[in-house]
C-alpha cells in the first residue's frame, strides 16, 4: 500500500524546501475518494506539508499542530499529476506550504506548531 507521493527532486536549506512529486494513481488516498473521479484530499495534502516540514525543515515531532491558517484549496489534484510542495519555515513555529503544477496553485495555507520545552 502506498501512502507517500514518489518524490522525484528535492531542493532544500534550512529554512525552505521545494519537493517535486509524483502522485502516483496507486495511492491509498485515491481509493473510494470519489470512485468515478478519484481526487487527493485536502486533509492529506495537510498532512503530507506537516510530514515535510517535520522532514526537511527540522519540526520536532514532539510539537504538535496548534492551527492551521489560510488554509485555500483552489484546484484539484489527481492522479499522475507531477507537483511542487514548496514550504518555507517563516519563524520557530509557523510553515508556509503551497500546491503548484503547470495547471497553476492548487492549494495553500499556513501551519502553526506548538512549541514543547
């Protein structure tokens, strides 16, 4: 079962990253979301910025999400779509994320952790 994009290039530094991925029509997301039309949900897309920043932009995983702003969801993502995941640490505790392909913005929003002593 596959539940992560393939990743095909990764650029990034400490403070942002630009993932190409691939989404793959296998992805368990894609199943019974939709049967006729199978569509990524924006609760994953939520969840594959949050793992990402954890990953590359060094989020500790004992800080919890304490909210999400901004939170738009512009066009749909389907299966085989090559997109960019761009995030960027804008402070200790808040990540910027977007959606983008040549189709344009898909979605975007901002995350907000819960800093733990």
């Amino acid at each position: 079962m596959t539940i992560l994009p393939e990743i095909l290039s990764q650029q990034c530094s400490d403070s942002s990253c630009i993932l190409q991925l691939r989404l793959q029509p296998e992805l368990y997301y894609f199943q019974g979301h939709f049967p006729d039309m199978p569509v990524l949900p924006g609760v994953v897309q939520v969840d594959w910025a949050v793992a990402f920043s954890r990953q590359y932009l060094h989020i500790p995983q004992n800080w919890p999400v304490a909210q999400l702003e901004v939170l738009k969801f512009q066009q749909l993502l389907l299966p085989n779509m090559q997109v960019e995941l761009a995030l960027q640490r804008k402070s200790t505790d808040k990540c910027l994320f977007s959606y983008q392909s040549s189709q344009g913005q898909h979605a975007s929003g901002r995350i907000l952790f819960k800093v733990s002593a």
